[in-house]
C-alpha cells in the first residue's frame, strides 16, 4: 500500500519547484502540484516506488505542456524573487543576472529546458531525464550540455 501523504511530503516542494521554474508561474504550478497527486492516487496500481520521482516529473511536465498548448502563452518570473545576496548592490546585481538566466531559460526549446532543470535542480541522472523525457541517453546528454552552454552564454552577455 502506497503512503500518499509520505510521498506528498517527499516530494510536493520538488515538483513545485519544478512546475515553476518549467512554467514561470508559480500559481500554475499550485495547480500542477495538486493535478499531479491527483493522477498518482489514479495510477497508485501502476506506480512503482523507486522510481516515483520520475514519475511524478514526467506527470507535472506533461501538465504544464497540455496547459500551455491551450493557452498559448508562458508566464515570466516575477521580478520580486530574492536571491539572498549579502548587500543591496549585490542583491541588484544578482537580480538582474538572474532574471537574464531565466528569461534565457523560458526562451529554450521545452525538452531541454525541461532536461536541464532535471539534471540541475533536481539532480536526476541522464538516464532517468532520458526516460522521463522519452529521448535517448545520447539526446538527454546533449540538450542539457547545449542548454548550460546558452545559458552560461547569456550569464556572460548580462549586463551587471
């Protein structure tokens, strides 16, 4: 039998964390959290436990592209996300990096997007990002290789 509540405290914060930083709307990603649980408790039949967090991922990514596909648009971080730099200049400074890193992020095709931030934010190896994703090991390597280089690329161009 399945710990429902156990699994929503593992794992709720990572797939918020996730489905925000996928969709740029933490709102939406409110949503997605609870839709996600949702279709876990429907398919607690099928689940197989060591590999949840993937499964939980997958479900959460796949929301947020149905949701896109309909609405036809991407919402952008808020401008107001703390950083945690030590001093105002710092904080400002880091603010701007930030919000240039994360405009580049929502401007990445979906897939590696999605690829670097499971690897980066969620420390998923490249073969669980590569089933999640339904991409090749190869391919899994590549868009997250690809997706750091444009990124570091616009970290570089920032201006600070």
């Amino acid at each position: 039998m399945i710990d429902f509540s156990g699994l929503y405290q593992a794992y709720a914060r990572d797939i918020h964390r996730f489905a925000t930083l996928l969709s740029g709307d933490p709102a939406l990603a409110d949503d997605v959290v609870s839709e996600t649980f949702i279709r876990l408790w429907y398919a607690r039949a099928r689940v197989d436990l060591t590999t949840v967090k993937s499964y939980l991922l997958t479900i959460a990514r796949n929301l947020i592209l149905h949701e896109s596909r309909y609405l036809r648009r991407l919402a952008v971080f808020d401008e107001t996300t703390a950083d945690g730099g030590p001093g105002p200049e710092d904080r400002l400074r880091s603010r701007r990096e930030l919000q240039w890193v994360l405009a580049a992020l929502q401007k990445l095709p979906e897939v590696d997007r999605a690829a670097v931030l499971m690897r980066a934010e969620e420390g998923m190896s490249y073969e669980q990002i590569a089933a999640a994703l339904g991409i090749s090991l190869a391919a899994a390597k590549v868009k997250v290789h690809r997706a750091r280089l444009k990124l570091a690329e616009v970290r570089k161009e920032a201006p600070v």
